[in-house]
C-alpha cells in the first residue's frame, strides 16, 4: 500500500523516475527550512554544556557580536555563530560537525577556519588539561592559519564574559538565513574545489 507521498521501492535501485521527482520535490521543500533548524540548534545550546559562566548560546553570541564589530564578513560571522553548533552531538568533534554544516554555502576559507578552531583553541587551555597548546603549529604556514588564529583569538576565546553585551540572536537571523539558502556548492561562494 502506498500513498502519493511516499516512493514504492524498498531498494533505490528499484525507484522510478516519478520516485525521485517526488523525493526531490520533498527534500527541496525540507532544504528550505535549514534556517530554522539551525536557529533551533543554537536555541539548544542554551541549555547544554554547564560550569561555565555563560550558556554555549550567550558564548556563541558574543563570538558573532564580536567579529561583526571587528568588520568581519557576514561568512565569518555567521561561522562565528555556528562554530560549536556540533557541541551538542559530537562533543569529541564539534568542530568538524560545524564546518560539514556550513561547507556547502561559504568558501574554503571559512569551513577551514570552523574545523580547525578546536585544535587552535588548546593554545588558551591545552597546558591546563594535559593537550599540546602548540598542538596547530603543524598548520602553521598554512594559507588561513592566521585568520584561524583571529577568530580563536579574538572572537572565540574572549567570549566567555557574562558582563560582554551580546547582540541578540535576532539579530543575526537574517544573516543565517542568507547564509543557508544560498544554492549549495555555488562555485563563485566556494571558491576553492573540494
């Protein structure tokens, strides 16, 4: 028995055309909603991870707020936003979780930038906790080494200040809806071949 919304395989080798048409329809429909989803991921992270003196959301707020202030482009602010969006479901990865969820709508620069801050970020602590801190200076040299080490720097490591006035997360709702609408893998956003 089959409905008009749903595929009549149990294999994908056994679909139809009419299959596809459908699922495609559907998941064009489903991709147009990641905006809120991950407006809804960052509301999640307002009640996850605890001892610190902010929430990961207040955390991930300042980030944003500060590279806005200090020029940054709408893809590393938003990247600022999102960069422990991963927190969540992979608190052994984030970061790449993070730069897999931006990848397809910015350029190299910046999924770079979001999968490397983890490691960048034992410069602050690692000594405290038994890691490398110059654990990234295998990277050093690299093109966007020093842009990583801005936004850990400055932007991620400095955002833990419960007195530091955030912009709100309404605020930067246009820029993540700008940002995950865009045509994935647009060849003239990335920039780089992946």
């Amino acid at each position: 028995m089959n409905s008009k919304n749903q595929v009549s395989f149990n294999r994908m080798d056994e679909g139809s055309v009419e299959d596809y048409a459908l699922l495609h329809s559907l998941e064009t429909d489903y991709v147009k909603g990641l905006p809120d989803r991950i407006i809804n991921a960052l509301l999640r992270l307002d009640d996850t991870l605890g001892g610190y003196q902010v929430t990961r959301l207040q955390h991930s707020l300042q980030s944003a707020t500060r590279a806005e202030a200090d020029g940054a482009d709408i893809e590393l602010i938003v990247a600022a936003l999102i960069h422990d969006i991963g927190d969540e479901l992979a608190p052994e990865n984030h970061s790449q979780m993070a730069a897999s969820k931006i990848r397809p709508y910015v350029r190299a620069e910046v999924t770079w930038i979001l999968e490397m801050h983890g490691v960048f970020q034992y410069k602050y602590y690692g000594d405290k906790v038994g890691l490398n801190p110059d654990e990234r200076e295998r990277w050093r040299g690299h093109q966007w080494f020093d842009r990583c080490e801005q936004f850990c720097g400055d932007w991620d490591q400095m955002s833990f200040d419960p007195e530091y006035e955030s912009k709100s997360l309404a605020h930067f709702i246009p820029m993540i809806t700008e940002i995950f609408t865009r045509q994935a893998f647009d060849p003239a956003i990335l920039k780089e071949p992946f």
